[in-house]
C-alpha cells in the first residue's frame, strides 16, 4: 500500500514540477512521510528481532551455551513462567497441605506462650555458627536471647548441648536441657527434656534448608558456567558406598573434583587458584578452600551431592549449597528428597537404571539451554513448593521456634 501512494506522489512531482511550486512541495512531504513511516517500521521489526533474540552481544553464545542469562531467555521465549506455574499449580498454593516430612513452623497460637521473653544459653563447642547469637523479635511479642554467653544469659530458661551430652539430673528452676543431634542416627541423650533433630517426629526439627551452615563465604556466583567440565564434586571423607558411587559415574562425564576423595585438580587449594573471585577480602594465611565453596561451585552446570547415609529425610548441606551456588544437583540421599526441595531443581541419581544412562541424560541436559534452563525455572519464576516449608524449619529460624516451645511449656518451671 505504502508503495503505491510513493509511486504516486512522484508522478505527482514529475508532472507538476514546472507549473506548479505547490504540487512539488506537496508530493515530497508526501514521499517524506512514506519514507519515515518505513523506517520507524523498518527499526520496529529490528527492535522485534532482537527481543526474541539472545543476549546483548557481550554475552551470546554462538557455540552452545555457557551463560545462564542466555538459556533463562531462550526458556522463557519457548516455555516461560506462566506455564512453569501451570504445570506446578499445586506447589504454588502455600496454603495446601504441607508435606509430613517437615513441622508447622507456627504450630501454636499467641494464648499457648506463657513467658513473653526466653533466654537459651549455648554450651560446649557445637556445629552452631556464631552469627546465630541473637536477640530475636519472634512471633506474638516474644523475645528470644539466643547466646554462647554466660554474662547475657545469667539465668537461662534452656542449655542447648550438640557435642556434649546434658547433665543427667536437673532440679525444677533449673535450665532446660536441649539437645540438638543432626546426624542420621538421631541418637538421643539418656537426659534431656528437648529433642532437636533433623525430624519431623522429634520434639522440634531444624532442617538443612536456611543460610546458617555456611556464613563464612564468598557471594559471588558466576553467570558463566564451563563449557567443557561439567560437574562439580567434592569430599573429603572417603566413605566407601559415597566413594563408590562417585567413582564409577564421574568416569563417565567430564569432573573436577576437589578434597581429598578422588581429587583430580592437583590439591585441595586448587579453588583459591582457579578462581581467584572467589577469594574472601582475608589474610592469605586464613584462607580456606570451604570460604570458596559456593564461588567455585557457582562455575560448574552441575554439582554431585551424595550423603554419607541414605535415610529418611537427612537431606544435608551437600544438596543445599549446590542451590545456594546456582547449579543443579545431581543427588544421592534421602528417598523423600522431593518433601524437601523446589520442584523440577535437581536430578535424582536412583531413579536411573544405571551410572552411566545417569550420566547421558546429564550430557543431554548440559548440551540443551532449555532442558538445562528448566532446572533453573523455580527460581526465575518464584516457584518454592515445599522449599518454602523446609526454609520455614531450618537451623535458621530454630532460636524463634525454640524460645516459642519453651514459653509454652512454661520455661524452665516445666
């Protein structure tokens, strides 16, 4: 259409060129117009092109993919977040019922709490990061001392234990006395009053899920993933059903594999050097390759995660910090690993026939931004599932939630 009226408008110019200044006048703001009505369309199909396109220049991807970014925006220009969220409906719904692998984080009401302040002084050496010790704001107005301090908690109402056991005999007025095992055992002490394990079943549960097992890291995440070695691994205690494992799938895929178990990187410094990002703003002589732990993690597509013990929700740190780092695990553990994680964010290593299909489908995964950008779509699309209960009852959230227990049974009058 626009190429009949040009055409037209420059006969309009031809023909009246001498007699009349007008006409001439006319036709060319004509032709003008025609021209930057097809540039602006011209520019709308080049502005269209690029939308559906990749990544600015800088970061395409010509030979396959090693940016993240760039599989995120192919995955959301073939599937999306909207149908992520259809096919995971169910897990959008907070409100549904919450899997019985994990506890209520608020399975009590305002009129149970009895004391309006709890103080739990932590004793002996224990797993328990520092960063823990708090004065908490908690639900319904209590407030929670939690503290390795004798001086702050003068008279407290618990004594928490992990690594030494509770005295045997305690006298009413006495501190509670807490006991926290996170093993797989879940071997309780012949005396406490509180049982605190990884468990629903247990007196309080404090999963693996939250931020407080490993405080002292580096933050970067790579956007970059390698292109060649395509999972991570690492262990330092050689248990022989983890060593087993290990062994046999990694010979089948491209690995780096830090620590002291099957190490192929030439030591267990290597990650400061490899990555030097990843280092921590400390003296060199502080340096430690688990402050680099994420960092390095964060540079790999996958990350093979294999608990010592294959029990009944022990789902550990080892799943949890390949999410933190932005890879995808491959995981060997607990059978109801899926009460515990995002949906669609990891690769069961049992529910293949073999190592070595395990080990083809991640080849397949590794080669492909959208089956890879699936296993990051929870997280683009802000779909938790039952990691928001398992976040819920984490080691995080445990001083709230042991302060609330305590006030409801009456402190240490219990």
């Amino acid at each position: 259409m626009l190429g009949k009226v040009k055409e037209a408008a420059v006969k309009m110019m031809l023909s009246y060129r001498k007699s009349s200044g007008v006409y001439v006048g006319l036709g060319c703001s004509i032709v003008l117009s025609i021209f930057v009505v097809e540039m602006f369309m011209h520019f709308g199909d080049l502005h269209a092109a690029s939308q559906s396109d990749a990544l600015p220049s800088i970061v395409r991807d010509p030979e396959g993919f090693t940016h993240v970014g760039v599989a995120l925006q192919k995955w959301d220009a073939h599937t999306g977040c909207a149908r992520f969220r259809a096919k995971h409906e169910a897990d959008l719904q907070r409100n549904r019922s919450r899997p019985q692998a994990l506890q209520d984080a608020e399975a009590f009401s305002c009129e149970d709490l009895r004391l309006s302040h709890v103080s739990v002084l932590v004793r002996g050496w224990t797993w328990i990061p520092d960063a823990l010790d708090n004065l908490y704001s908690c639900k319904c107005g209590l407030t929670c001392l939690w503290t390795k301090s004798p001086v702050l908690a003068d008279n407290p109402e618990a004594a928490l234990y992990e690594t030494t056991r509770p005295p045997l005999y305690r006298r009413k007025g006495e501190p509670l006395r807490v006991y926290l095992d996170l093993e797989p055992g879940r071997n309780p002490s012949s005396a406490q009053d509180i049982f605190v394990t990884y468990h629903a079943d247990d007196d309080l549960q404090a999963t693996y899920a939250g931020n407080s097992f490993h405080n002292v890291r580096s933050h970067f995440i790579s956007p970059i993933k390698d292109k060649e070695i395509l999972v991570y691994w690492s262990s330092s205690r050689c248990v022989t059903e983890r060593q087993q494992i290990a062994s046999r799938f990694l010979s089948n895929i491209p690995h780096h594999s830090f620590g002291k178990c099957l190490n192929n990187v030439g030591g267990l410094q290597r990650e400061l050097e490899m990555y030097p990002k990843c280092e921590l703003p400390v003296k060199k002589d502080n340096a430690h390759w688990s402050h680099a732990l994420h960092c390095s993690m964060s540079h790999y597509k996958f990350v093979l995660a294999i608990e010592n013990t294959r029990t009944e929700s022990y789902v550990t740190e080892k799943l949890f910090y390949a999410l933190d780092a932005g890879s995808v695990p491959i995981y060997f553990g607990a059978s109801n690993v899926w009460d515990f994680v995002p949906p669609h964010s990891i690769i069961e290593g049992y529910k293949f026939s073999s190592l070595e299909s395990l080990a083809s489908y991640v080849k397949e995964v590794a080669s492909d931004p959208l089956l890879y950008a699936e296993y990051h779509a929870w997280r683009h699309c802000g779909v938790m599932g039952n990691y928001y209960w398992a976040r819920a009852v984490s080691l995080d959230s445990l001083p709230c939630r042991l302060c609330s227990h305590i006030s409801k049974i009456g402190g240490n009058n219990f």
